[in-house]
C-alpha cells in the first residue's frame, strides 16, 4: 500500500490561519522563522519588519489625508471671510452704483476674478438706465439665465455674455454665470465671472459660494431698485 501526499494550496493554508487566529499563540517561534520580500530593497525581512513598515505607509498615507483636510478647511475659512467681507459691503451700499462698485471690487479683489461682467433686466425705474449693466439683452439669454437651476460653470462660447468682456473674449476659457432672482425664483440679471484660465471655472467645481454671492447681490439689488 503506498502512501499518497495532500497537496495542500496557498488558499487553503490562508484559510486555516484564517480561522484559527491562535495558531501563533501555540507556535509564536514560527513567527521569527518566517520572512517576507521588503517591498523597497526585495530583501528579506522578518514578517515583524513587514508589518511595522505597512503601519508606517498607513500612518504616513494618514498624515497626508490630515494635511489635505486642514488645507481644505483653511481655503474654506479664508473663501467664507472673503464672501462676509463682500456681505457687508452690499449690506452697505445705497444705490445701483454703490452696489456694482462693490461686487467689482471684491470680486476683482479679494478673490482675484480677472473679468466680471453684470447685465440687469426688468427692475427698477431707469434712473440707471445709462450704466452698462442696463444694457439690452436678448431673449436668449434672458431664457438662459431663468433655466439656470444653480450657477453653469465652463466656456459656453455661443452664449452673448461672452460679448459682454469687448476685447478680452478671445482669450477667455472659462466662465461662471450666476442668475440673479427675485425672491419667487424668476430671473431679473446675470452675474458672469471669467479667466483665462481653463481650470478657474470648470464645469465640476463646486457653486455653494458663487450660489452665495449671486443671492446676496440679487437682494442688494432689489433693495435699492425697488
């Protein structure tokens, strides 16, 4: 009768130190024997050095995960004192004039938009018919703007606001139209931001500040229009 050896598989060994996590406790000398490629130098090292370098990647990757958050949370701080600042400048402003010095200003400012444009329709009483941001605009975009659920980030280069930067337009690669409303939702203006950049206002970037911005200046807006 001869005797057959039990091929037993990777999976198999894996499996039983799986489900007998003791295993160790009975042979803890087994541990020294065992060694593991390092995943640097492909030397060698016991299975404790290996475990004390995955701890140390793991605290590393952590540290570098705490960092990113606390950049996040600074930039947040630093974009919220800059939309406060704005507040209380439109809180401030008594007339049309007054309020569009103020959005140009902090936006061109503060938060270092190279071009803004504003066009307001429907409101007021046309004593400020003679400032730029009265000019007319089409229907097309007046229905652009009411179709707007939240601020459209990106190059819509078929769009007029576009036309509204004169010269600058060309160079333009992206841009963020906000519409500005009346308080039961119907547009009445559109606020656009524009760079050179491709990469300031794309299309996946967040709109809870620009959503901000937009309705505080359609309140500053009406309160001096109405």
């Amino acid at each position: 009768m001869t005797s057959e050896k039990l091929a037993i598989t990777s999976e198999q060994v894996a499996g039983f130190l799986k489900d007998h996590p003791e295993f160790f406790d009975q042979y803890a000398d087994l541990l020294a024997l065992i060694t593991v490629p390092d995943p640097h130098s492909g030397r060698a090292v016991s299975i404790t050095e290996r475990q004390l370098f995955s701890l140390r990647e793991k605290l590393r990757m952590l540290e570098a995960k705490m960092s990113e958050l606390i950049s996040f949370g600074e930039e947040n701080d630093a974009i919220s004192d800059k939309v406060h600042a704005l507040s209380l400048a439109l809180i401030s402003a008594l007339g049309v004039p007054a309020v569009t010095r103020a959005v140009y200003s902090h936006l061109g400012g503060a938060f270092a938009v190279p071009h803004v444009a504003l066009r307001i329709w429907g409101v007021g009483d046309g004593a400020d018919a003679n400032c730029v941001e009265f000019d007319p605009v089409s229907d097309a975009a007046v229905a652009f703007a009411s179709g707007l659920a939240r601020p459209s980030c990106g190059l819509t280069g078929s769009h007029e606001s576009l036309a509204w930067f004169g010269s600058a337009a060309p160079a333009l690669r992206s841009m963020a139209q906000v519409p500005l409303r009346h308080p039961n939702g119907n547009s009445f203006g559109l606020l656009v931001m524009a760079s050179e950049d491709q990469h300031r206002f794309y299309p996946e970037l967040g709109t809870l500040y620009i959503e901000r911005i937009g309705e505080m200046l359609s309140n500053a807006l009406l309160r001096v229009m109405l």
